[in-house]
DNA sequence: AAAAGTATTGAACAGTTGTTCAATGTCGGT
DNA sequence: ACCGACATTGAACAACTGTTCAATACTTTT
C-alpha cells in the first residue's frame, strides 16, 4: 500500500476534507446541522482532528466563509486573454452557469448571509468580501466602457449586483428559468447603456 | 390591579408574546439563537409555557414562518379604494418603504429562507408562500394592465420578483440608497412596460 | 536506533439542549 | 365553598454540544 505521502489521490489532506465535509453539511442542513462530531463523521476522521486543525467551531466556519468569498470573487476576476466587452459580458452570464446555479453552492451562499446576519465578526468577513466583489465588477465595467467615470462604473455594479443577488437567491425556491434569463439581459443592458449625456469622458476612470 | 381579563393591554395574549419572543431572537441571533429557554426569557415567562402553546420547537418557528408570510401577502393585497394603476405603483414602492427595510424583518425574512433551504418542512410552507405572493402581484400587473394574459402578468410578476428578493438581500449587506431606488424604478419599468405585438389583446386574463 | 516532531485517536468534562410532568395557581360556574 | 377547566411554574431527564487532553501511531531527523 501507499505510503500516504500520495495515497491514491483520495486519501490525502485531512484539514481540507474536514472543511470541505462542514460546507457540504452546511449547505445542507444549515448551521444547526454542523456540529463538530457531525463534521468529523462526514470527512472520516476522529472528533479530536477537527479541533486539531481548527481551534474553534467559529475558526472552522471563518475558513469556510472565505473560501465560498474566493470562490465568488474568480467571478469578476479579469482575464487578459479575451477582449474587455467579452470578459464582462462572460462574467455576467457566468452567475446563471451550471455550475454556479447549483443547490449546494447557493445554498451554502445563503446560510452563509445569515450567519454573518447573526454574528458581528462573520459580517464584517462578508461585507469585506462583498465591497471587493463590487469592486471587481466595476472594474470589468470600467475597461469595457472607459468613457466612464470610476463611480459611475461602481453605481452600475451595485445595480447589477442588486440583481445578481435576487437572482441567486430566487434560484434557491425554483423560479422559472425565463425569469433568470431576463434578470441575465437586464444586467447586460445596465452593463452596456451608453454613457449619459452630462458626463466628464476624459478617460480619468481610476481606483482612488 | 387589573383582573388579567384586560391587563392594561401590556401583559395579555402571553401566545403571542412568545411567538413574538421568537421571531425576535431569531432575527437578531439566527436559529442557534432561539433555544426554547431563551424564548421564554425573552417573553417574560416560564419555560413549561412555551411547550404548553408551541407542541415542539418545529411548531413554533413554523407558526414564525406562517405570520411572516402572511404580512408578505398583504403587501401585494388589493385595495379597491384606489385606481388599479395607483395600487400596483404603491406595491411596487412599498418594498422599498422605511417599515419593511428594517433589519429585523428583512433579517427575520433571511433566516427564514436558510430554515426552509436546511428542512424540508420548512421548504413546502416557503415555496407556497412564495407562489400565493407571485400570484397577487400578477393580479395587480392584470388590473393594471387588462390587455395581457394571465401568463404575460406572471411572467412579469417573475421577473419582478427576482429584482425584488435581490433588493431585500442587498439591503442587509448595507448597499447605497441609490441602487434601491432604480431597481425600484426597474420594477416599474417591467409592471408598465408595453404589451408585446403578438399579444391577443381579448381581455380573457384569468386565474386558472 | 534513538529521538523529536507531527498526526490522530477517543474518552472525559462541564454546559446546553428539547421535552415531560407533577405540582400549583387562577378562573368562572354552580 | 366546591368544582372542573385552563394557565403557569420549575425541577428532572436523557441526549447532545464544544473543548480538552493524555495516549498512541506515524514520519522525519539525528
């Protein structure tokens, strides 16, 4: 047998097995449904390692937190490889692919918002999180329209964002599709309105 | 003193009270919050009493569940006393309004969601809920709008419903006014929008 | 081979949880 | 004054919680 330094690809990394194990109960039976026991049984591991590899219950689930906020900001992450206008379009349409449109992920997305409703310090990781999604987006916004300024890119992204949200969560109760594929081109019309009229287009579009 | 009948309207209705207790901690602290010892501190009363009117711990944050549905429905109630026109647009502002921004209800609203999302209980409440409200903002986009179909109100509705779940959410993760108002504006937009060319305008628009 | 380091285990502890229940209080009706 | 019906209490129970820790296994270094 495998020495465990490589052990058939499957066995390896205990720490990332037990976070992976909490976002998989978390996601499916919400925080009353992860507790430290619960979490060791799902990764296959003794209760003790779970302490081991994270001090608290709260660790565990800040280690959670910033992975799904990870995850969220590849969304906007920008790609030299393809031209400004497809790279924001991709990123807009990217938040109804399979992938992202799964129970498992929204799922955990929202009692991730709800955690961090509940608890002061899981808020601020959340908020932090959030501003640079924001961020990350206008900045898409801003390399496919520089005729705008930074703030007018900010404030289409917040538009956006407003919808993407409604999006994600209404997912979760099993709208129609048709309304996710409105609620797709209408962030695309925010996205690519033409700049209004009384604007400074001096190209000036910076992050302070 | 009073004889209990009527106790100087502060002390009566200890059910309510307690129900009341619930859905409080359950705004401010999530589910893990609301034990049922600290439901009945916060009600002011003995532990056996919240057993005594609420079966199980499931029975009471159902009957939570049930009374935020219901004060969703009046939202998109009908009010004879004003022009079709005049009503959908209040609907569409009162999402919007100082009352229902609070961070209680919309928290209230959030945990809800992650409940139904973790039980399956939960779930089957939160989706009819869910479909009673899309329902009732169709039927104002129909008296508003007589010359659509049945189907053509819903799909707005839908589509409406995306915009305003998004608003909700967004609202706890502290967003700018400003994206508020224009997806308010956004709402409006789709509820007044034209009817379609193919569309046969026979005013046969009917709850199946 | 011995030592030192890290990984892993499960038992033990003190608290908290939901639920049950006998005891007590508070009524209006007779 | 007694009754039956409902309201209210808090103690008791078993199950579960997060955390700690000494004991063991496994690797790597010496």
């Amino acid at each position: 047998m495998g020495t465990s330094a490589v052990n058939s690809g499957e066995q390896i990394d205990r720490q990332t097995r037990i976070l992976e194990a909490a976002m998989d109960l978390l996601s499916r039976h919400g925080i009353s449904g992860v507790s430290m026991r619960a979490v060791a049984r799902e990764a296959g591991v003794a209760l003790g390692l779970v302490n081991y590899y994270y001090d608290d219950k709260t660790t565990l689930i800040r280690a959670a937190l910033r992975r799904v906020d990870e995850h969220d900001l590849l969304l906007v992450a920008p790609d030299p490889a393809v031209a400004p206008e497809e790279q924001l379009r991709k990123a807009l349409r990217r938040v109804a692919g399979a992938d992202l449109l799964t129970t498992r992920y929204l799922s955990l997305r929202l009692h991730l918002w709800a955690l961090a409703q509940a608890d002061e310090d899981y808020a601020q990781i959340n908020a932090a999180a959030f501003d640079r999604y924001i961020d990350g987006l206008a900045a898409l916004v801003s390399a496919a329209k520089p005729e705008l300024s930074w703030d007018g890119c900010r404030e289409r992204a917040s538009d956006i964002v407003v919808i993407q949200n409604g999006m994600w969560l209404t997912s979760l109760l099993g709208v129609d599709k048709a309304a996710i594929q409105h609620s797709i081109a209408r962030t695309e019309d925010i996205a690519f309105a033409p700049a209004p009229a009384g604007n400074s287009g001096d190209g000036s579009a910076k992050k302070p």
